[in-house]
C-alpha cells in the first residue's frame, strides 16, 4: 500500500513542475518547437496509461471523477498531438511538392 502525500507537498510538485516546464519551453528556439512536439507524444501516452491505471483503482466517485477526467484530458491531448503532427510532416513532403509543380500535361 502506498503511503498519501501531504496536500502541501503535493501543491509545491506541481509548482515546482510548472515553473521547470515553463522555464524549458521558454528557452527553446520557435523552429525546434514542432519536431520536440512530435517526439513528445510518447510522453503524453505514459501520461495517459498513467491516468488509466489510477483510474482503475479509484475507490471514491471523487476519484472516478478526477481520473475519468483525466483519461478524457490525456487521450485528447495524445490525438490533437498526432494530428497535428500529421498535418506538419505534410506540409514537408517532397513528393507532393514535385508533383504539384509538374505541368499538368506530364511533359
């Protein structure tokens, strides 16, 4: 059984987090922005498995709650990431972008 952290603890985690994420994300340059996006998506899914694995042990409704919440939140966020994604490697695709400059005549 796991031992509960204190409300006051838990408070300065998540500060503390908030400010780390912040700090990083701040530094890094706009180009680089979209390729650390697409590498991050797997963190968001251990994020997500995550959510499911406390949510599977949920006892009160609150908790329920929060981890369905959760669950809802990380899946979102897992597929916006992937779409997006998607929508980006294809504004770099190579081929599409020959094969739009050809006449249409193929000569």
């Amino acid at each position: 059984m796991t031992t509960p952290i204190d409300p006051v603890s838990a408070i300065l985690i998540t500060i503390l987090a908030a400010f780390t994420g912040y700090e990083v994300i701040s530094r890094i340059p706009s180009l680089l922005h979209t390729p650390l996006m697409s590498g991050s998506n797997f963190i968001h899914g251990v994020v997500l498995v995550g959510a499911m694995v406390i949510l599977g042990t949920a006892k009160t409704p609150a908790e329920q709650v929060i981890g369905f919440i959760a669950v809802v939140l990380g899946a979102a966020n897992v597929t916006g990431g992937y779409a997006v994604t998607e929508r980006i490697l294809q504004m770099f695709d190579r081929a599409k972008k020959a094969e739009q400059g050809k006449p249409k005549g193929g000569k």
